[in-house]
C-alpha cells in the first residue's frame, strides 16, 4: 500500500498546467517500447495485409498515424497537473460504464463479439477505455474515503460490487481475458487503496472455487469460450480449428530458438499464424529474434512497470501515487496475460499485446495513460536524470 499521502485537499478542477521536470528514464522506455513495437508489427505483418488488402503498408502504415498522435497525447497529457485528473475520475467512470452498456445493444463489429463500436473512419474497444477509466475512478475514491474503507462494510460492498460489474460487462462481450484483467486491475486498486485486507480472502477463495468449476466444466461459458478452454485443456482437440492458433504460435516461439531465424524471417506469419499482427504477434517476435531478443523486449515491459512504481512510491500525493501505480500494474498484466496465452500457459481468448499489437485507438489510449505517469513524474521525489 502506498504511504504517502496528500497533506491538504486539492480543490477539483478541470485544468491546469503543471510545473516541474518529467521522468526523461520512463519517456525514454516508452519510446524504445513503441519504436522495436512498430518495426515488429511492420514484420509481422506485411504478409497478411498483401494478402487481404493488396498493400504491404496497410497496418504499419497507420498504426504510425497513431503513434504519431499518441506521443502528441502523450506530451500533452504529461504537461497538465495531474490534479485535475481527479476532475476526470467521475466523467471517466461514468462514461466507461455508459460505453460497455452501449456496445451490448449495437450491432456486432464481428459476428459473436460484441466488443468494438465502429464509428466509420475509426472502431474502438470501450474495455480499453473502461481500463483507464476504474484506474481513475478508484484512485480518486480510496484517496477521498480511505480510512473508511478499513470499516465501512457498505463501501468496501459497493467497490467490490462495482470492480463486479465492470469484469461481468466486459466478460458480455465475449472477452474472458479482457474480464480477467479488468477484475485483476480492480483488485490491485483496491488493495493499493486500503481496502480492508479479509476481503481479498474471500476474493481468493471466488477466483479458485471459479478455476476449478471452469476446469471440470468448460461447457459453462459460452460456446466460444468453452470450446477454447477445452482446446486449452486437451492439446488434441480440434488441430485445425480450436487448436490451431495456439499450435503454431508454439511452432513458431520453438523455431526461433535462441537467436532467432533474423528480422523479417518468420515462415510462421505467412498465414499460419491466424491475423500475427495482433494478438499472436509475441509468437512471431520470437521466431524472428529468439530467445535473447524476446528476453530483452521482456526486460524492457519490466523496466517500464518498475520505472512506474518508482514513480509512485515517490510521489507526494496518495492520489497520485495511485494512478501510476495502477497505470503500470496494467501494462504489466496485459502483458503476462499476452504471453501466457501465446505460450499456452492459458486458455487462448484474446488480449493484446501492448505497444505491438496493431490497433490504432489503443495504441492512443495507452500512450496517454503513459502521459499521465509522465505527469505524475512531474510532483515526484524521483530523481529525473
């Protein structure tokens, strides 16, 4: 739990520029992770694009339009006081949960899923701004009633109820990685918070009592996910369909070895690998740089995660402290669950992989929360050199 904590009540307020030098070692691990993210994706996925659009360049060449944006964004971001971002907690929390009641009653973006809103020139997932979203709003309420979440059995209901609702939503759009993450980032807020410490017992006890019953009884979820964690379950089920994805990720990660077939090499992207340029693009990192160049992207996730905890220890606000610990927890458990579903460690079911897999307005939307640690940098004790 963080310590430090806000001497006086900050006054709300919607904007305001901030002073103070930004954290130059977490900016530079960003720009590193995008930089080796878009050359990947760009290798990843050349072939595929020809394949449907005719056009080698269609995926880099707008995940880079977003890029662009995104660091724009993200400096933007970072020059505004991270105190008004308690000003943007409510709006955030109420428009996440208004975006992932809305897609359940839109149209499918892609038949039996229901987790992008397609508004013409551009789609994007409300999870990933439901994300961002319960980061806000639970920084912004365990700072405000702190020393009543160690006592108030209503409150500490009503936060549990709400990390609930957001995972069950989530879970509505045929998403069970993006629900798994949401409950897990909402169970790291509440902890960070100071949640009473006999809830996160019982919270345990829910999850595997749930592992177990999925495990004995995978026909429970929806078809899609049942089948999924059958195939997860059985390494012979369905090879040319279930199976197929996860099989040839691992194909790939083993023909990779330790160094690598080389930049530009993978046999696996050329329509084996289902769409690499997304979820799966992990599985062709490996096969093109091996076991030493997917150790180094590894050790650059962790340097950022660490870099942000750093960040918050550091922080002379609880507020503060919150949102950058919580932005970095994020980015770390994605990222776990990415690999863990690209090496089979569990069930394949759809989670990207952050700064390299394609898409545009996530891409945006992470690159502003790094904004938002940048700003928290700004009122930090850390030293910025």
């Amino acid at each position: 739990m963080v310590k430090q904590f806000t001497p006086k009540r900050q006054p709300l307020q919607l904007f305001k520029w901030a002073k103070g030098n930004m954290d130059v070692t977490f900016l530079l691990i960003v720009l590193a992770l995008l930089t080796v993210g878009l050359i990947m994706l760009f290798s990843a996925g050349y072939s595929y694009a020809y394949y449907k659009y005719h056009d080698s360049t269609h995926f880099i060449a707008r995940q880079l339009l977003y890029a662009v944006l995104g660091v724009a964004a993200m400096l933007f971001i970072s020059k505004i006081d991270f105190n008004c971002f308690r000003s943007w907690a409510l709006l955030g929390f109420a428009g996440s949960l208004a975006l992932l009641l809305l897609v359940l009653v839109l149209p499918e973006y892609k038949p039996g899923f229901k987790r992008w809103i397609d508004l013409g020139p551009i789609t994007f997932q409300p999870s990933e701004i439901a994300k961002i979203g319960i980061v806000l709003f639970y920084a912004w309420a365990c700072e405000k009633w702190h020393k009543r979440l160690k006592y108030d059995f209503k409150m500490q209901l009503g936060f549990v109820a709400i990390a609930g609702l957001f995972s069950l939503l989530v879970y509505a759009e045929n998403h069970l990685s993006g629900a798994v993450l949401m409950a897990l980032l909402s169970v790291i807020m509440l902890f960070i918070g100071g949640l009473n410490r006999g809830w996160f017992i019982v919270l345990g006890i829910l999850a595997a009592a749930a592992i177990v019953l999925l495990w004995a009884k995978p026909d429970l979820l929806k078809s899609y996910m049942g089948e999924r964690i059958t195939a997860w379950l059985d390494k012979d089920y369905d090879p040319t369909g279930a199976r197929w994805q996860t099989n040839q990720s691992l194909n790939a990660i083993g023909s990779g070895g330790l160094l690598g077939q080389g930049l530009g090499e993978s046999k696996q992207k050329h329509m084996y690998v289902s769409e690499p340029q997304n979820d799966f693009i992990f599985a062709i990192v490996c096969e093109e740089l091996g076991f030493v160049g997917a150790s180094l992207i590894l050790m650059l996730f962790a340097l950022l995660v660490w870099r942000g905890f750093v960040i918050a220890l550091k922080s002379r606000s609880r507020f503060g402290a919150a949102v950058a610990m919580g932005i970095a927890f994020q980015v770390g458990l994605q990222t776990v669950l990415n690999i863990f579903v690209v090496t089979d460690t569990m069930p394949n079911t759809g989670i990207s992989l952050p700064f390299f897999s394609y898409g545009g307005t996530s891409l945006m939307m992470l690159l502003a929360e790094m904004g938002m640690v940048l700003s928290v940098s700004r009122h930090s004790d850390v030293a910025k050199k």
